[in-house]
C-alpha cells in the first residue's frame, strides 16, 4: 500500500445562505465547482462529515471534472449512550437511540457506496471522530465504533 502523500487539506462544507443538511437545501454543481476551483490552488485534500447528497456532489463534480483533489469521507454517527455530562444536550429516550443505531447503519452504507464508487477520489473514510468523548452529546460505545 502507498502512502498518502505530503499534501495541505482543509475541511469543506459547500453551503450557502439559505442551504443546510437540516433542511435538505443542498449547492448544485455549479456552485460545488466554484468553490473547489477556488480551493484548488491551496488544497490537496477535502475533509467532509457528510455523506448526504452534498457529499455526493462533491465527488462527482472532482470526477467529471477531473479536479486533482482527494476527499476524506466521514460520518458523525447519532448517540447510542445518554451523555448527562454534555452540557449542551445529549440525553437520549431509549426511542431516540434505537432510531439513531438505525440511522447509523444506514450512514455507513452510505458511506461505504460512496467510497467504493469513487476509489480515485476518496483516499479515507473515518466515523465517529469525536463520539467516545466525554462532552459529546453523540455518544457511542468503543466496541460499536469498531
């Protein structure tokens, strides 16, 4: 296996006023290769948590393009352990996390399509970068993570 080379990267969320995850609003092509032409002279790498229908675009705009840049494709998977340590939330009803184990299975298969559609542009997946903190309100078992 190569090693990833030395390059500079940068964390990437496309969205403009008016677009967001929440509401499902997402940036169209056009606007996706906007802003990877005006990343492009500084950055190597993309660093994206999101595997929705921006992620998607993303990948397929550096594709039909043939922009030299790399994506780091993650998720930041939904609480599976109450956290009453996080000050800003993370209580879960038994309803909630049995919903967000659901909800996180279905991101990984996301994500691994996504990653298995684009071998030349995605060079690593990643999940739960922070959820075994103490302060986050998403936590989840070790083991799970796994």
């Amino acid at each position: 296996m190569n090693p990833i080379p030395f390059g500079r990267g940068v964390c990437y969320s496309g969205y403009r006023e008016n677009q967001s995850p929440i509401t499902k609003t997402y940036p169209n092509d056009a606007q996706v290769l906007e802003d990877l032409r005006l990343l492009l002279p500084h950055f190597d790498y993309l660093r994206m948590y999101d595997v929705s229908e921006h992620a998607q675009t993303v990948l397929r705009v550096i594709e039909k393009h043939r922009l030299p840049l790399k994506v780091m494709l993650g998720v930041e998977p939904k609480g599976e352990i109450s956290n009453p340590n996080c000050p800003w939330g993370g209580l879960h009803s038994e309803t909630e996390i049995a919903e967000n184990r659901r909800e996180n299975f279905l991101q990984l298969d996301r994500l691994a399509d996504l990653a298995n559609r684009h071998p030349g542009i995605v060079l690593a997946v990643s999940v739960g970068n922070e959820n075994t903190s103490d302060w986050h309100p998403n936590l989840m078992p070790p083991e799970t993570l796994a």
